[in-house]
C-alpha cells in the first residue's frame, strides 16, 4: 500500500523503453522515478528552470539503492511513488516504488544532493524550497 | 563501397539500443549517426566543447531524411559512414549511411545549421572550422 | 493549425530528454512522435501487444523526412499532432507536428510498414485495423 | 586502483549522454556499466545472442547499490571497470567503478539473476558459463 503522503505519477510503457529482452530496460526505471519526483516538484510549486534560475540550484543522484523484483512491460501503464523520508541540510531522500496493478515491480531508495547549477559545488536546500517540502511531508500525516 | 573521403566509425549495438520488436529501436539509429558525426570533427582537430568555448558556436539539425532499409540486431557491429556533401554560410551537409558486413541498413541526408550556443540563432560557420571541412573533402578525393 | 482529423498527444520534456545544448535532443522527438502514434492505435482500440499477438504484425518506420524548426526545452509541455495521410497495401503514412504554445517546433513527414513479428517480412496491414483507421479518416472529416 | 582481475572498457560521452544540466544524465551511467559487463562476457567468449540461442538465459538486474560522487561531461573519455565479486547458483555479482584519468566517478555494487528468456523465472548460471566466469576470476589473481 503507498504511504499517505507519497505522490503518485502514471507512467506508460512505449516501445522506447523495452528491450530486445521483450521488457523494460532496467535504466529506463530510473527515468521514469526522475520524472515522478520532477512532478512532485512541480506538484510543490518549483519547476526545475525556476530552481535553476532563482535559486541556482540542481538536484543531482547523490547515491541510489534499487531493487529489481518484476519487470514491466510494453504497454503497461505504470504508478510511480515518491515519498519523502529525509530533509537534510543540502540533500533529500525519498522511498519510490514502481507498481503495475498494486503489485510492486521496483523499490528505489534514493538520495539527492543540492548543488550550484555551475559550480557543481554542494549548496545548502534553498529555504523557500525546503520549507515547502517539509510542511508537505507533515500536511499529508 | 562507402565513398573515398567519408569517414568510418564502428558502434556496437547494446541491450540498451533494442526494443521489444528485438531489433534497435528506430530513433537510436540517429544517434549511431551523431557519434559518427561527433567523431568526424574529432578527427578534424575539434571537439563541440572547444565549439562551444571558443566559437560560441553549436551545429544543430535542421533537416534529416531517413530511409530504413534493414534493421540492425543485438551485438551487432556496425559501420557509420559519414561523408560531408556540401559546406553553406551557416550550414553543412552529410550522406550518411549505416552498414552491417557491407550492407547498407540505414541511408540519411542529413543538414545541421550553425548556431550560437546561448540564444541559438543563426550564425555563420566559423572560418577556421569551415577550411579544415573543405580542405578534408578536397585531400581524400 | 492542426488538421481536424489528427490526434493530439500532450508530452513533458523531462531532464532524460534533453542534452548539454540546453534543449531537446533531436533524436527525442522521435521517441515522442511514436509515442503519439503508439496513443492514437491504442485510442483506435489496438496496442501494439494485441497487433502481435493477434496478427504478428508490428509497424516498422520505412522513411521519415524531418524539419528541425526550433528547439524545445526542459519542462516545456509539448503537443503532438498525428495526421494519417494514406493507407496503402502494406504500409501507412503520416503528418506529425509537435507544437509549443501552437508554435510548430518539429514537421515529419512518416511512413510505416507492417512486417511480420518474426521475420520482418513485409506483409498486408491486417483488414481489421485498416478498416478502422480508414474509418477514422473519413469520420473526422 | 583497479582490481587485477578487472576489466577494462572505455566509454565516450557524447551528446545523447548528457542533459541540460550540463553532465551526464544519471541513468545513463548504467548503460554505460551494461555496456561494460557485455563486452566482459564478449570477451569470455559469450555474447547475448548465444547466452539466448543456446541456453535460454538472461542476465537480469536483482539489485543495484550506486553512489555518484561527481560528473561526467561531454567529449569525456570514460573507462568501466567491472570486477566479478561473486557467483551464486542463480546469480552474479560484480563491483563496477566509471573512471575518468584515474578519478573514480560513480560506484556500483551490481547483482544479477540468471533467468529463463520466455518465461524470465530464476534459472540456475548454465555450468558452461560459470566455469569460464571462475577461471576467469581465479586466473587474474
């Protein structure tokens, strides 16, 4: 079952994303929990050129923990969840499934780091930003 | 036969190319086609970061006509080749093609305009790079 | 202004879509023009699962001619238009734009062919499905 | 330092690879490290092709753990390493390192499931292949 305050994000399976394999490619799983978390952004108010341009803030991977139970398939209209479980100084953490029919095919715990859009350099989680974040994160309880 | 003055460049194909046709997925093939392209100017003496850092200058598609013959299979090795068939103020353009053991599976006429890297309007091809083009046609006939 | 009998299809350019150019990846918007080819079969009431299963059939791409007019960009909200043109024996053809804002970024002038699943032999588009897309041509004029 | 056993593959980063952040986008890291572990297999003297034809075998992601300590770029020339740390009944594990000049980019910690290709249920690593896979470990000492 998704966690009450987790966000969900439907993702459709095209052939782009499959393999000779006849499934998923399994880095392809990773786009598509990028794209949830970018809706989740978006969601919150925050696109990610207003991040860069107000703020020059990137998210990057700061390190990834993904668990490959079932593959999905051409066709399948997916549900990707993004719950977030950490508010760090500079970084965020979240817990994401891929499920197909309630049965979860993917877990994903996923760390974030905040950095300069130019630098590259770790930058704290702008204020406004992470406000927004943790009153979401408590709101949904 | 590939043309005297085209280049060659060899690309393996991946898991990640194919699709659940068990074949490479189409739009992968323009990218077999842009490494080649990459690798052409490589060979000339320029990289698109020096493009970028000293001419201000980035070379993007402005037209491609593609015929898909045959298609390619995992692990196969193919050959790129890539001959420049005209050089304009802001434009060049290429006949490239895409080989297994000598047969042709993908033909493309390809234009790619010059222009600048921040507000990507028209410029014309910088000097320095538009000789080494030429004078690269003209030495391999 | 789109054709009255094409289908629209919305898509998000997400960070996997776009390159260090600042924008789209120009083998993307083949991805997303198959994508929205893929939602007008399935909103005809075939996916590509059942044209395999039922009929080993499956759509390969025969040609495309590509305008690049200008480029899309991280978060932008994309439209696809899929215009059938013709149907012929074993193949069909269409008019794809895909528009920012009803600005036309992208023209392609596309033709597919049926082959068959296991041997990519060309063969009849199956009477079911192009007795349905016909339909839908003369309906939506 | 690379392990002695390990192998070596290098990898370009080109346009396709990076995004508008300015890097490589991160899920193209494990394309890169899938690339890596085919052409350490290629070398062993088994492609996927055969691994299909002859066995009914797939190599699966089970689980991935990967920690991105910095940035590719464009025109970057990467080198995988891909160390086997393990083979079980059913599995494989490997620690592969994305290297540039020495600097350590991304690791991972990547286990793989031998499974059946049609029916993608858990089959054990056909002898064959694992006692290459073992001497291949135990020579390089």
């Amino acid at each position: 079952m998704a966690a009450v305050n987790s966000h969900q994000w439907p993702v459709r399976v095209y052939y782009e994303n499959t393999d000779a394999g006849g499934v998923v490619y399994h880095a392809q799983y990773l786009n598509f929990m990028e794209r949830a978390r970018t809706e989740w952004l978006r969601h919150l108010g925050f696109e990610h050129t207003t991040l860069l341009q107000e703020y020059n803030c990137v998210f990057v991977l700061h390190s990834m923990q993904i668990q490959f139970k079932k593959s999905a398939k051409l066709d399948d209209l997916l549900t990707i969840s993004s719950e977030m479980t950490k508010t760090g100084h500079g970084s965020v953490e979240f817990l994401q499934t891929i499920q197909l029919n309630q049965q979860t095919l993917i877990t994903a715990q996923v760390k974030l780091a905040c950095v300069h859009a130019l630098t590259f350099k770790p930058i704290p989680v702008p204020i406004a930003v992470k406000r927004i974040m943790e009153n979401q994160v408590v709101e949904s309880v």
